[in-house]
C-alpha cells in the first residue's frame, strides 16, 4: 500500500538513497532536514534519478509549530526518522549540542506521531548501542549500553530506551529500531553519495578521498589488535542495501517495537578494506600505521538473520559494489555536492 512518509533527515547519506528506494516502491516522501549536514542540490539530484518531484521542507525538528504545520499539510501514514547529528568526535567536544539535537528532535517527533496519530515510526540506531560487544556476531538480544564511549552513542542508546518507554504506554505504536553497521559505497549512478563537509572521519570516505588525491595516505589506526591482520574489522554494509532495509521494515506491520541488526554478517578489516577500494579504483592507496584510535573496539559485526526472517531482507550487494560505487561518487564529484553534476 502506497503510504506518506515523513522523512526527516532526508537531505542526508542515507536519507537520500532510501528516498529513491520509497519512490521505486511505490511511497510518497516528504523531506525535513534543517540542512545542517547536507545541502538542497543533494535532493534535486535524487529528483534527477527518480524523475519526480520531491516535497522539501527546510524546517529543525524541534520548531514545533513549522512541525505541526506540515503534520498538517500531509497526512503522514509513517515517519522515518534519520534526523541528527553523527560525528563521534564532535560530540565527545559538544555534548550538549548533541543531546539537544538528538534528543529534543525525536520528543518532538513522537509528541506529534501523538497528537496526528501516526502509529509507525522507524528510528536510525546504530551498532554502536552495543558499547563493546559481549559476543560476535552481534544478535538484536546481545548486551547494549555498556562500553558505549561518546555522547553521539549514548543519544542512540538513550533514544532507544525512550522509544520502548512510548510503546509501553500507547500500544498501538509500531516502531521499528534498526541498528546500522558501517554504511558505505553510493548509488548506482554515481550521482549522490556521502560528502563530508571537512576531513572525513569515517574510514571509507577517508580512503576515497586519498585515491583521489585530497588527502596523502590513509592513517591505520592499530595494527596490533586481536584480528585477521591486526587491523580493526568491521561489517560494512552499503548504502543501498541499507536503504532497502526501511522499505521492507515500512511493509512490516505489528505493534510494539522491533529491533533489527542492518548488516551483512561479514567482518572486514581496514586493510582489506583498502586493498578492496584499491582494486576497485585502480589506484594505489598509501597507507601508515598509527597509534589506536581512542573508544575504538577490535571487532564489531553482527548476524541480520532476525531482519531476513521477520521482514524478509537481507544486504545483497558486497564490499566490492561498495567501493566501486563509492569511487564512481567520488571520481565523479570530487568536491561533492559544491561542484558541477557529472555521471
Ligand atoms: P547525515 O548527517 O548525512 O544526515 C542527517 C541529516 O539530518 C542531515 O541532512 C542533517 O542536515 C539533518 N539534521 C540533523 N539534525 C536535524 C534537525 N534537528 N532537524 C532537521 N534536520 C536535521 O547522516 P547519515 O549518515 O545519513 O545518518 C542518518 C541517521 O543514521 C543519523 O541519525 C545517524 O546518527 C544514523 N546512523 C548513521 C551511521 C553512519 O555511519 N552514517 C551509522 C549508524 C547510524
Ligand atoms: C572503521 C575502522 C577505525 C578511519 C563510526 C561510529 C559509529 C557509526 C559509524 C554512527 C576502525 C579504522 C578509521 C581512519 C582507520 N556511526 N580507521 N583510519 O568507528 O566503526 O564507527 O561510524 O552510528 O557510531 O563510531 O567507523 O569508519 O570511523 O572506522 O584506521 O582514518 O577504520 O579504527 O577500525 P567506526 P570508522
């Protein structure tokens, strides 16, 4: 069934990949993002690929009566929230910002879900809910909130709690909580994709970006780890994958709350991610090995068999799509969304 969907956040990486995989399933989205970390031209291109128009609001969460106003101009049958701010770093400097975005926005979101009625809600978490994992590979049951290290984890840790709270109280709450792994790569078309607005964080954008010639070589941080090569292994999944994950979670239909790992249920470690990225782009990538990142953990991936069996998706696409698409994104746009369209 042909559902509005309010997407706050939706200017974002993920947010717009999974704007296109509404549209192709038939879904009417409508935009909120405050354009914080992302920029209008990142929805005109989505309108590119899809070929249809796109309702954007440019509108904060937490202002409640530019909020109540588009409540009241759609009617929302779902919201899907992506919404806040995502820089580990950043907020171990600015936890009260983080808090208050991160917070604030999603207590305003669920006291309008109320008062307009809109039952499902699928919430952004993160695997970082884990803390440092009890067991690998990681289950939807494993322990969460211990060893969480920065304020950014603690928000999704804490909204998580928050979210079960409402559903406990108004039992005709569907809301879904999927725990991301590691997103990467881009779409297909090399058109959109993730555009840090200063150095990259995040090992993936980092890598792209010394292929291409930004940035000298890649910083390993910790080769002296428990792992396949010493290196920090993760589960990176791919944008697209992930975006398909809300789509199938949309059709899912029961009350209460649902949790669901996004994963691929593959480990892999930062030099085999290198080396992938470096088959992929035909570029070598240097790389130095550094010291430990602090609030790194060794091994983080986890099994996404609850979400095959419960709402019947599972990442399809591998590593190797991810860097080849995420070099396409970043050898076509290498200053991102500042400069010309070109694919
Ligand atoms: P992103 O920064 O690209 O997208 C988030 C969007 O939300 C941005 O466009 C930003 O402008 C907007 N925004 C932030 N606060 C807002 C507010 N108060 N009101 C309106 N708009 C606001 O991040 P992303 O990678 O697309 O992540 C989307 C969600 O997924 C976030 O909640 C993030 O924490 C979560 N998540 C991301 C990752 C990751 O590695 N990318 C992993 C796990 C979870
Ligand atoms: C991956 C691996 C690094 C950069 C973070 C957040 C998490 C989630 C996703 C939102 C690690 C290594 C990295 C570099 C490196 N976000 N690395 N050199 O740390 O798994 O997750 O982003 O919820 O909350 O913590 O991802 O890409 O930063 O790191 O060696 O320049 O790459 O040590 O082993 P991480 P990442």
């Amino acid at each position: 069934m042909k559902k509005n969907i309010l997407v706050t956040g939706g200017a974002g990486y993920i947010g717009t990949h999974t704007l296109i995989e509404l549209i192709s399933a038939g879904h009417s989205p409508v935009v909120v993002d405050n354009l914080s970390n992302s920029s209008e031209e990142a929805i005109r291109r989505v309108e590119k690929i899809v070929g249809a128009e796109i309702p954007f609001h440019k509108v904060t969460v937490q202002d409640i009566p530019a909020m109540r106003a588009i409540f009241e101009q759609y009617s929302f049958n779902a919201i899907i929230h992506f919404a806040g701010l995502k820089a580990v770093g950043e907020s171990v400097a600015k936890p009260l910002e983080y808090y208050k975005n991160n917070l604030d926005s999603t207590l305003v979101l669920l006291d309008l879900a109320k008062e307009f009625g809109v039952k499902k809600l699928i919430f952004s978490s993160s695997a970082t809910v884990y803390g440092t994992p009890e067991e690998l590979p990681l289950k939807e049951t494993s322990r969460v909130g211990v060893g969480i290290t920065n304020p950014y984890g603690r928000t999704k840790y804490m909204l998580e709690e928050v979210l079960k709270d409402v559903a406990v109280s108004d039992p005709s709450f569907e809301i879904t909580l999927l725990r991301y792994f590691n997103p990467v790569g881009a779409h297909e078309s090399g058109t959109i994709g993730e555009d840090p607005s200063d150095i990259p964080n995040n090992l993936l954008p980092y890598v792209a970006q010394v292929a291409v010639g930004k940035l000298n070589h890649v910083n390993v941080f910790g080769n002296d780890y428990e792992t396949i090569d010493g290196t920090g292994v993760r589960d990176y999944i791919h944008v697209v994958d992930l975006a398909r994950g809300h789509v199938a979670a949309l059709n899912y239909s029961t009350p209460g709350v649902h949790t669901y790992n996004l994963a691929t249920g593959n480990g892999t470690s930062v030099l085999q991610l290198i080396a992938a990225f470096s088959k992929a782009s035909g570029r070598e990538i240097p790389y130095q090995i550094a010291e430990r990142r602090p609030g790194d953990i060794a091994a983080c991936y986890a099994s996404a068999a609850q979400a095959e069996h419960e709402i019947g998706w599972k990442a399809e696409l591998s590593i190797e799509n991810a860097c080849a698409d995420a070099w396409k994104w970043q050898s076509l746009n290498p200053d991102g969304y500042a400069g010309p369209i070109n694919a």
